[in-house]
C-alpha cells in the first residue's frame, strides 16, 4: 500500500484531465492524490501494527520458539579456541614436508 500510495501520488501529478481539487492548507492536490495519499498513510499505520504485534520484546528475534540450536556439549571446544591457541602459539606443530 505505502509504495503504490507514493508512486500513484507521483503518476497524478502528471496527469492533465480535469479532477477535482481539494486545497488543505497550502496543498492544492487533485482528490486522486489525496487518496494516494491517505493509503500511504493507512499503509504505513498498518505495518506499524503488524510489526508491533508480530514482533514482542521479550522474544527472541533470531530464533523461533523451540528452534533455537543446543548448547555445545561439555567438554567440546567453543568456536575459535583453537583459533587462540595457534595465536598462543600451544596449537599443533607445522610439519615441514620436503
């Protein structure tokens, strides 16, 4: 609704028949591009709800309930400790093959 309310806003303004002109305070607009307008708006309120009930604050937003992964099993190593041990220099010897 917001992207046809802009872009049939935009088509109004380059139409040339007559149409009734509503003027709201310093607007004088063809009626067709109030309406544009007012979808725009709906459009936009609309998602604003959507979006509001959709999405609460004490949810997850990366995961769905029950789909988020299981923890690392005990004694695994994290991602990247081995990264920081080869920086250490304690991760496993290069061997030179020739």
């Amino acid at each position: 609704m917001i992207w046809y309310g802009i872009g049939r806003t935009f088509t109004e303004s380059l139409r040339l028949d007559p149409a009734e002109i509503i003027t709201i305070g310093p607007l004088g607009l063809r009626v067709h591009q109030w309406l544009a307008i007012a979808l725009v708006i709906a459009g936009a309120i609309a998602l604003f709800l959507v979006l509001k009930r959709t999405r609460r604050q004490d949810a997850d937003p990366f995961f769905l309930p029950g789909r988020k992964p299981e923890a690392a099993a005990e004694g695994a190593n994290p991602a990247g400790t081995e990264a920081s041990a080869d920086a250490a220099g304690e991760g496993p010897q290069e061997k030179n093959i020739e």
